[in-house]
C-alpha cells in the first residue's frame, strides 16, 4: 500500500482513544476524593501517567540514537524524533498540570525545587532537539547532532527520578516507582493504573503517528531533491 | 473550635487540569494530522507531475 493511502492515525489510536475517555470518565464519576486534599488529587492520575510517558518518549530517543550513531540506520534517526516531538507533548502536560496541584495544594504554582526544575531543563532540552533538528540542513549531520544530544537529554531521567532522594525537595515522594508497596489505596490505584495504561498507548499510537507523517515528509524530500526541513 | 467538615474544595484546579490535558493531546492530534495531510497532498503532486513527465519522454 502506498504510504499517502495508509491512515495516520491507525486502531492502535483508536484503542488509545478509547482507554483515555475510559479512565477519565473512571477518574472523575467513580473514584473516590481524597480527605486532605480535595479533588485537586485527582490531577496526580494525569500528572504521572504524562510524566512516564514522557519518560518512556524519551528512553525511546536516547535508544534510537544509540542505535542511529551505531548503524546509520536513517529509519532509526525518524523514530528518535518522533519520539522527541511526542516526548515533548507529555512532558509539556507534566510541567503544565504540576502547577495546577501545587497552587492549591503548596499554595504555589512553582518552586525552584530540584525535580521540578530538572524537568524544567529536560523540557528544554528536548525542544532544542527539535530545533536542532530544525536549524541543519545536512541530513547526516543534523541526524549525528541531534543523536548525540538526544542520548545526554535522556541520561537527565533517572537524576529528575532520583532528585526527591538525593534533594531536601518540597515534590513528594514516589507513591508507586519505589522499592516498596504502593501508599495508596486500592480504588485510587486502579484509576491510576488504566489512566497509565492509556497514556502509554496514547504514546506509542502517536510516536507512530509522527513516524508516518515522517516516512511521507521524506518520500517528498526525496522526489524534491532536497534534504530540507526534516 | 472549628472542625473542617470534608475535604477542601480544590476542584477548580482538578476541572482545569484535565480539560487542559484533553486540549493538549487534541491540539497536538489535529496539528499533527493537518500537517500529514498537507505533505501527502504535495507528494500526490509531485509523483503526478513526475508520472507525466515519465510518460511524456
């Protein structure tokens, strides 16, 4: 099938689609309100579902890159960007709903506390992958650039993960991602499992979204004779 | 003596963050699709006018 008749958007975007308005409507009618801190708990469900989305986008990137700087593999190179852009989106609704829980909640839409400030410099580095990308007009060394960026950006993960054990940080602790039993309740922990679950597909369904769109934007670079604006 | 009776109200912030998020991924889905669909109504061209000019020659 020719890439311009194959859909953008494929069943896996549909089931992502599906599983999201699922554990929404989950999230909103039929999960309880936490006691101390009101609704505004609830924005946790989205926060991290987004934040290991992101972290996933951008494990994507750093592996691709490896694999790009390895084999020159240009397939590799379109999925790492992918990956950014989509990476990017999530980490964008993680710095954007953190705010919002910790106005009511720190009674401050930000502090200058490690993770949130680590995240902050991850947002940035991957937007100046992008622009990166954007900026060279060299195919193979706007790919070799950009890998090389794209695997330092990603060893920032475990550092923003680890930054509320090696920081006096004001973000709390891991509720689920540590050694031990997660500290919450049952009915909590299945909200955030499915909101998870759909944000994960979400991820996966749009990085091959984006590798589509990619795979087209070079076919017409190619009959175009030019190495363009990838 | 005050005594809280249930949890604060926070679900301004609560409404607010989800419908943000709803418009995020949408916004990025429809951009996404809207720029997928202008490349492959360039690359149609592009492969027309070089099928012409195939058959031309």
């Amino acid at each position: 099938m020719s890439s311009t008749k194959r859909p953008l958007f494929d069943w896996l975007f549909v089931v992502a689609v599906l599983s999201l308005i699922a554990a929404y409507v989950r999230a909103v009618f039929f999960t309880p309100i936490e006691a101390l801190q009101g609704a505004a708990q609830k924005i946790y469900y989205v926060h991290v579902s987004a934040a290991i989305s992101a972290y996933l986008a951008l494990g994507i990137v750093a592996l691709m890159s490896i694999v790009y700087l390895w084999l020159h593999d240009e397939r590799a190179d379109r999925l790492a960007e992918s990956a950014g852009e989509v990476g990017l989106l999530f980490l964008t609704v993680v710095l954007t709903t953190g705010p919002l829980w910790g106005k009511p909640i720190w009674g401050a839409w930000w502090t200058w506390d490690a993770r949130l400030t680590l995240t902050l410099f991850l947002w940035f580095l991957t937007a100046g992958y992008l622009v990166l990308r954007g900026a060279v007009d060299d195919a193979a060394m706007r790919s070799r650039y950009s890998a090389v960026l794209g695997v330092l950006a990603a060893l920032l993960i475990p550092f923003i993960h680890l930054s509320v054990y090696l920081f006096n940080t004001l973000h709390p602790m891991p509720i689920l991602l540590k050694p031990s039993k997660p500290s919450m309740p049952s009915d909590m922990l299945i909200t955030f499992f499915s909101m998870w679950g759909a944000c994960t597909l979400l991820c996966i369904s749009l990085i091959g979204a984006r590798y589509r769109y990619g795979v087209d934007r070079d076919a017409l670079r190619a009959l175009e004779g030019n190495g363009g604006d990838r | 003596m005050m005594v809280q009776s249930g949890p604060p109200d926070t679900a301004t912030y609560y409404r607010l963050a989800y419908t943000w998020v709803v418009v995020l991924y949408g916004t990025y889905a429809v951009v996404l699709w809207l720029r997928s669909r202008r490349v492959r109504a360039q690359l149609r061209a592009v492969e027309r006018e070089e099928a012409r000019a195939t058959r031309a020659t």
